[in-house]
C-alpha cells in the first residue's frame, strides 16, 4: 500500500510538473537565436557535462524558447536542448501580426493599466506582437521600442508558432464589438484622471495653458492630450459631436451653457466627469478650475446641451 502511495505522488508531482512546464512554455515570448560559435553543442541539460543533443554551426538559426542563467532553451528540428549564451546571439521575433480594434488604445511601459502610458495607436493599425503575457500583447513601436496593449482591442491577424510549440497564441477570441466600448470606456476614465489634475489652475480670460485656462482653452487643452483635436470657442464645439441627453451623460462628455442667461447661445463649456458633475474653469467667483454639480440652481437653469466627441 505503501508502495502504491508513493507511485501516486510520483505521478501526480510529474504532472503538476508538466502543467506548469507548458503553461510557463505558453507565456514566454519568441526570439530568434543565431548560432555565433563555428561548431556549438546543444546539450540535453544547462550544463558543459550534460548530453549533446547535435552539433551547430555558425549561423544557424534557432528558436530561443527560455531561458535559465547563463543558458538558453532553444529548439532546432526536432531537437530541444540548451546552448550557453557565449555562443549565441538571440533577437526579438514578431510571433503574430494583429489589428487594432478599438477606436483609440493605450501603449503602456507594462502589462498594467496603472502603467506609464508610451504612446497610442488607432483603429485599423496593424501591429507586429512579439509577446502575451495573461491578457496584454508586447507590440513593437519604433526601432527597438516596445510597449503593451491590452488583448481586448487587438484582433490577431497572423500566427507564427516555432517549430518547438514554445509560443501558442490563439486565435483572438475578440470576435465582437465590445472591445472597441471598452477602449472607449478606458480613455473616458483617463480624461476625467487628467483633467482633476488641474484643479485650482487659475482662470485665465483667453487662457489654454496650466498657467491659466479659460473655459474652451481647459476643455481644448485636455482633450489634445488624448489627440482630439476641438474647435477653440465653446459656441463653435457645441454645434459639432453627438448630442446626448442628460440622462444618458456619460464621463468624458461635453456640457454647454448660456451663463449670460436666457438660452440664447453658449458661452460656457465643461467636461461631465460623472455622478452628475462636471469640471471647468469657472468664470465666476471661484475664478479657478473647479467641480460644479448639474443640478445647482445656476447651472441647471442655464444648461443648453451636452455632445459626445468619444463614441462617434
């Protein structure tokens, strides 16, 4: 019985092993590895002592497909060994080519959504992936530059699996408009984080810089961040966007008012940032960038309407 209970453990140690071997196999990137040594063993184990598998020549080609101190897993053929790094060069590979699917995305420094945002890219733009990691892609973005998406707003378009299966990406399950929504919902998110970074900023007649902001020059100014470009005047922005009800307000959003009284024109302009509030630069006592609610008496007898620039 004894016996019998050491041969269980056995096999179950050995494919707890082998689960985790194969998960760890499908999350680590493909680089290509260039044999630099005129004839390099590739051994069975990291180690000089351990068995040679087959012998390579200077240039050949490898799939890198880990790593363990100063050796790295490759796969050639139908061999899987270890090569010590002093004889091989190794270089990112693209694994995949993917589209983007959401209408703006963030490229973040790491696969967070707290990370350092890099840059953007836009709906319709094919990426080189070279990584996935749970649910982020690392793509390229310039020579030798790479930051993090999201897998949500990136549809694969191509795969490219090395001959040793160290890299499995399969097909996007994105196959449905949401991802685009949750981009959306995102960069909403992101607008109203900026602009609360400029609270107290004074109020500036003309003003479009964190030196002094008028209304439009406060709205503008935030939404340059996010690569919107809006018309300067308030008036000229409410004509333009989606109009929306107040009931279906979203953050992000634009809210116009005729503070001179009487509904005949917009003069005011702020960003609703949600719960029934919105940030502006204040033309009135506060003379600063503030939060003001919808329903104060001033505002809601004064409010004209309210457009989305986000979701068209």
């Amino acid at each position: 019985m004894l016996s019998v209970k050491k041969i269980s453990i056995s096999v179950i140690t050995l494919l707890v092993t082998t689960f985790l071997m194969i998960g760890n196999a499908h999350a680590e990137s493909s680089k290509l590895g260039i044999i630099t040594g005129d004839v390099v063993n590739l051994r069975a184990n990291p180690s000089t002592s351990a068995k040679i598998l087959v012998q390579l020549k200077e240039g050949t080609k490898v799939s890198v497909i880990g790593s363990e101190g100063n050796w790295y897993k490759v796969s050639y053929s139908n061999s899987t060994g270890w090569i010590n790094d002093k004889y091989i060069m190794v270089q990112d590979k693209a694994i995949s080519k993917g589209v983007v699917t959401g209408s703006v995305v963030n490229v973040r420094s790491n696969p967070d959504i707290s990370a350092e945002i890099l840059t953007k890219v836009k709906k319709g733009d094919i990426v080189e992936i070279f990584e996935k990691t749970e649910n982020w892609l690392r793509i390229s973005i310039g020579e030798k530059r790479y930051g993090w998406v999201h897998g949500d707003y990136i549809k694969i378009q191509e795969e490219k699996v090395s001959r040793g299966g160290a890299v499995d990406i399969a097909a996007s399950s994105n196959e449905t408009d949401n991802s685009e929504d949750g981009s959306i919902d995102e960069m909403r998110k992101e607008i109203v984080d900026y602009a609360k970074k400029f609270l107290g900023v004074k109020y500036v007649y003309g003003g479009s810089t964190p030196k002094g902001f008028d209304c439009s020059g406060f709205v503008c100014y935030v939404y340059s961040h996010f690569g919107i470009t809006l018309e300067r005047a308030s008036r000229d922005m409410g004509r333009k966007g989606k109009t929306v009800s107040k009931s279906d307000l979203k953050p992000g959003d634009l809210v116009f008012f005729d503070t001179n009284g009487g509904l005949n024109g917009i003069n005011h302009v702020g960003i609703y940032i949600g719960n029934n509030q919105f940030i502006h630069a204040s033309s009135a006592s506060t003379k600063k960038v503030t939060i003001n609610s919808l329903s104060d008496a001033y505002y809601s007898k004064r409010f004209m309407v309210a457009k989305d620039y986000l979701s068209e």
